[in-house]
C-alpha cells in the first residue's frame, strides 16, 4: 500500500495534535487528574510551580507515564489511527482531517507568534 506525501503529512498533523490534546492540553487537565497528581512548590526565585507526581505503581504508574510522555502517547496514537481508518474508514476519515486542519492551525499560530509578533 503506497501512501503520497500529502498522506503522510495529512496523519502526520492529526497526530500530533491529537497527541497534544491528551498530553499537553488545558482542557483535559481534569482528566488527567484523575490518574496523575499535581503539587505546587516555590522555587528559588519565588515562583509557585506545578509538577507531576507519578503513581509509584500499578495501572495509574502505567498510564500516568504513558500520559506524561508525547513520544509514547505518540506511538499509540498512531497505532489508534491507523487502525481506526483500516478497519473504519468512515468514521476514522473525518477525525483525521479535523485533527490534521487542527495541528496545521496550530503550527501556523506558532510560526505567526515567532516571526510576525
């Protein structure tokens, strides 16, 4: 099965920001709560941050790793794509192109916020 470069960039893209919306994005920080546990600490200069605790065993460990790290979240979201669009394709199609117009408008907004601003 060959597969053109337009393809390619098009699930590219919709991984990506399908993987930054799990990993990364505000929207899901409650659901990532409930598997990861967040505590606040001052730093040197004064600053409150946040960090991670993992659980230290058990599925929570596992998923927390997973959730806390875009390379892995990456892979397995491949794997959840393609799969989908093999086995699914009517369903999958359409989820592809949102998170592939998606992850295209994200990296024109970070091209526009360094070069234009």
């Amino acid at each position: 099965m060959a597969v053109t470069v337009l393809e390619f960039t098009i699930f590219a893209l919709a991984v990506f920001r399908f993987t930054h919306l799990i990993v990364y994005d505000s929207i899901l920080e409650t659901a990532r709560g409930l598997i990861l546990r967040y505590e606040t600490q001052m730093n040197d200069t004064g600053v409150e941050e946040k960090y991670i605790v993992l659980a230290e065993k058990g599925w929570k460990k596992w998923a927390g790793e997973l959730i806390t790290c875009h390379w892995c979240t990456g892979l397995w979201i491949s794997f959840f794509l393609w799969g989908g669009y093999k086995f699914f394709p009517p369903v999958f199609h359409p989820v592809i192109w949102i998170f592939a117009a998606a992850g295209a408008a994200s990296v024109i907004h970070t091209i526009v916020l360094k070069y234009f601003e």
